[in-house]
C-alpha cells in the first residue's frame, strides 16, 4: 500500500471495528460460540489498525512542517466490506417508517458509516459506497491532498479513538508523545467533541460535507447525503430509549476525552468548557446507559486537571454535573459507589466552605444514604469523608447530626467492614473538630462498648471496656481524644496513654 492510502485505511478500519462493537455489544441472539467469532473478529480489527497506527505514525514524522502539504495526485482508495452491521440495521428497522424509505432502512444506515466516514477524515477526502446484488458494501474515497496540520490533526484523533479500545496502549501513547498531541490538543478535542452530531443523539444538527461527485469506475456511487442523515435522525428523535449507534458512540467520546485526560498534562488543555458541556449533553440524552464511562471521566479531571477549577465559568458547568451525580445516589445505580467518589471529590472541588448550597446537598445526600442499604457505598463515603474534614469543615459541623445518624446505624450493623470505616471516620471527625463531635460522646461510648464485647472481649476478662480497647491499640487516638474531649471524667489518666 502506497504510504498516503494509510489515512483512508486507517479511518475505514476505526469506522468498521465500531460497527462491529455495536454487532458484539447488543446481538442478543447469538449464542456462545458465534459471541467468541464476533470477538475474535473485533480483535483481528485491532490488530491491522494497530499496525496501520504504527505505519501512519511513520508516515507522519516524515513530513517537519506544519504548512506543508502532501500531494499524491488525485487518488481513490477502495475496498470491500462483507459485514452486514445486523445490529444498526435491525435497530433502524424498529425506528424508520420502511414504506418512507421503499423497506430499504439499509440506505440510511450505510449513509450513517459515509456520515462518520467523512467527519473523521481529513479536508478533501471524499467518501462515497457502492451495493452490489450480493449485498456485498464497497467504500471509495477520493482524494488528491492534504495540509499537514489536518493530517497531524487526523492522526492524533484516530489515535486517541483506537486508544480508547487497544490493550497495548504503550505504543500510541509514545507516538502520541513524539507527534507532540499536547500542542494540538484542542484542535483534537474539537473534533472528537464533533463525533456528538453525527450519532443520532436527539440533537439539533447543522452537518455540512462539500462533495465533488465526479463518479467512480466502480459505477454509480452514493455520496453522504446530509438531508437522510437529519430526516432519519428526527425518527429516531421520536424514540425515549437511546438508539445502539448513539450509545457506542457516546462512549466512545467519553473514552477519548479518557485518553486525552491522561496523555495530555495538566494546564495544557484549555476548552475543559467543552468537554463538560457534552459531558452534561450525554448526561441528558443516554437515560443512565454510560454512567460508569462519565464517572471516570470526572475523575480523571478532578485527580489530573485541577486547574479546570481555575476558571469560574467550568465551575459552574461542573456545579450542574454535581447536581445529576447527587440524584443518581440511589439503590437503582449499579455504579453507585464511583458515583460516590465522584460526588465527594467533584464537591470538595466546585463549592467553597461557606456556600450554603454545599451544606443543603451535603445534608440531603447523607439523609438519601442514611436510607439506603448499601453497605459498600456508606463504608467508601464514610472512608472518603476526610476530603470534607479538611477542605469543608464548616460543612461538616453543620451537618454533623446527620453524619453523626449514618456512623451510628453503620455501627449498629456490627459488620466488621462497616465498623472499621466507622470508627475511623469517627476518629477523623474528633480529630478535626473535637467541639462539635463531644456532644455525641454518650452515643459513641454506649457503641463503643457493643463493638468491644463482640469483637473484643477475652474470656471472662471484665476489665473496663476503653482499658481493654487500648489495650488491644484499636483506635487508641480516638478512645484518647473522646476521653480528654468530654466533660466527664470517664477514662482519667489516659491522656498520657
């Protein structure tokens, strides 16, 4: 293959593999041994386009200048497509009148893949399809040039997409580093921002593609049609459930902006704006489908970014996220317990101390938990709470008493994992504000002493139970800090201790 055909290659291979996720994500109905043929199938993808990575990234330091263009001529590259893509078809089937479209909902689908075709390749490549009677699919693109920063641009998108389901990501990610992607991150963040337009997300589009139609020896070809796109968009528009292209492809942006969180270092992305505007696009349009993938993806701005909390207008943006990921806390969630990281990490980052609304979703969300009877996700929010001892103390007295309610019915669990996160919240909160958490000493004491008998007590040794505790050097600062903290004289003499 001549070195300039690796960029229609290369896209062809990341829009078939995507295609033939959807095929392996949803097809309910093959069985086991067709399931292990699909996936083989999808890792042979994997394979040629991690050598057409490796191939292109070559292709690319060969050229120094970003003003530089690579001429070819004109040139067409074609080939063949055998897979059915059963399962787009199918869903377009149960979401377009077939008598509008002569019972060929075929059509707007294979317009689907020259519609993403086209968006991820660079400026002046052309795609079009040819079917034949064997229902065999031909995709052609036409071509005769290129600017290097629209290559540079192309290659670094492509990347960061195959990057997102390679195994083996060593490779990409020093290429990723030499083709410098910290530089042209922007750019590279604008285009796969774009990928939201164009799968069927019930959003108002505006596509344009310019498409010299000059014909093709192959025969009559069909070129993107933009107006299908938006009249099949607006069918599927009709429908509450999201459709199998628009969830494969909102997570496929999720894991690219993954990637580029990490393999681009902190202050030199700058449009974070965007990033969470279609955070919160997705948020609203996949009814809970990608909860996990926009999880990690706050995460990995929270823990890696924390200079997008620099600008006032992203703090508002993730204020809204925060608002969403505080109504998913709920026994309904099956990533409840990320969605708890995530609100007490997004929390401690976008509210000050002061702000009353801090207090108001602090206390709502610990009354919601106080309910519920997931024993992981109280034990990971009591383990986490020193994030809001040390960042939101004002917070935390204020919502002591419900805190305070969670610990004790934790306690009175006697799960041992449970009552482990517990007393060391316990020994955080008298820690950091011994004047506040004294007037629950009764409360804990009487708990304190339940826990010593169960999980402490020695034979017929009746010895008292903080003696005993400390003893055994089980969270000995903390017995020590409620004892010297109270106004009685339970424990005298133990300060020293």
């Amino acid at each position: 293959m001549e070195s300039h055909k690796l960029i229609p290659d290369v896209t062809l291979h990341l829009v078939h593999f995507f295609y033939c996720a959807i095929d392996c994500k949803f097809n309910t109905d093959v069985d086991s041994t067709n399931k292990s043929e699909s996936n083989c199938t999808l890792g042979n993808i994997l394979d040629k386009l991690s050598k057409l990575l490796s191939d292109y990234s070559k292709y690319i330091n060969e050229f120094e200048s970003r003003d530089s263009t690579v001429e070819s001529g004109k040139q067409t590259y074609t080939t063949l497509v055998t897979k059915d893509y059963k399962c787009a078809i199918k869903d377009a089937r149960s979401r377009l009148p077939e008598g509008e479209y002569n019972f060929k909902v075929d059509e707007p689908v294979y317009n689907d893949i020259l519609v993403l075709l086209q968006y991820l390749s660079p400026n002046n490549f052309i795609w079009h399809y040819h079917k034949d009677e064997e229902r065999h699919l031909r995709l052609c693109c036409d071509y005769n040039f290129v600017f290097h920063k629209d290559l540079l641009t192309h290659y670094h998108v492509v990347s960061v997409c195959a990057s997102s389901n390679l195994e083996d990501l060593d490779d990409v990610r020093e290429s990723l580093k030499n083709t410098n992607i910290t530089k042209n991150s922007d750019a590279v963040l604008k285009k796969i921002n774009g990928i939201i337009s164009v799968i069927h997300l019930p959003l108002k589009n505006n596509l344009k593609f310019e498409c010299s139609k000059d014909g093709c020896s192959y025969g009559k070809p069909t070129y993107v049609s933009v107006e299908l796109y938006n009249k099949a968009n607006a069918h599927y528009s009709l429908f509450p459930n999201t459709c199998k292209l628009a969830i494969m492809g909102s997570r496929l942006i999720c894991n690219c902006f993954i990637v580029l969180l990490k393999e681009v270092s902190s202050g030199r992305l700058k449009n974070y704006n965007l990033l969470i505007s279609t955070l919160l696009i997705l948020y609203d349009n996949t009814h809970g489908q990608i909860l996990d993938d926009i999880y990690e993806v706050v995460l990995n701005v929270v823990d890696k970014h924390p200079n997008a909390f620099e600008e006032l207008s992203n703090v508002l943006l993730f204020k809204e996220v925060v608002k969403k990921i505080a109504d998913d806390i709920n026994n309904y969630n099956n990533s409840v317990v990320k969605c708890t990281k995530c609100f007490v990490k997004l929390t401690t980052a976008v509210f000050n101390d002061d702000d009353v609304k801090m207090y108001e979703l602090l206390e709502s969300t610990i009354d919601k938990m106080k309910l519920m009877n997931n024993r992981e996700l109280k034990n990971k929010f009591m383990k986490m709470y020193d994030h809001y001892l040390k960042r939101a103390p004002l917070a935390c007295a204020a919502t002591m008493l419900q805190m305070m309610e969670l610990i004790m019915g934790a306690l009175d669990t006697l799960d041992g994992g449970s009552v482990l996160a517990s007393l060391k919240c316990l020994e955080s909160m008298f820690a950091c504000l011994p004047k506040d958490a004294v007037y629950y000493f009764k409360d804990v004491y009487s708990r304190f002493l339940i826990v010593h008998f169960v999980f402490l007590t020695n034979g017929d040794k009746g010895r008292d139970s903080l003696e005993n505790m400390l003893e055994y050097e089980f969270f000995s600062e903390l017995i020590v800090k409620v004892c010297i903290y109270s106004e009685g004289k339970v424990g005298s003499g133990l300060e020293d201790r």
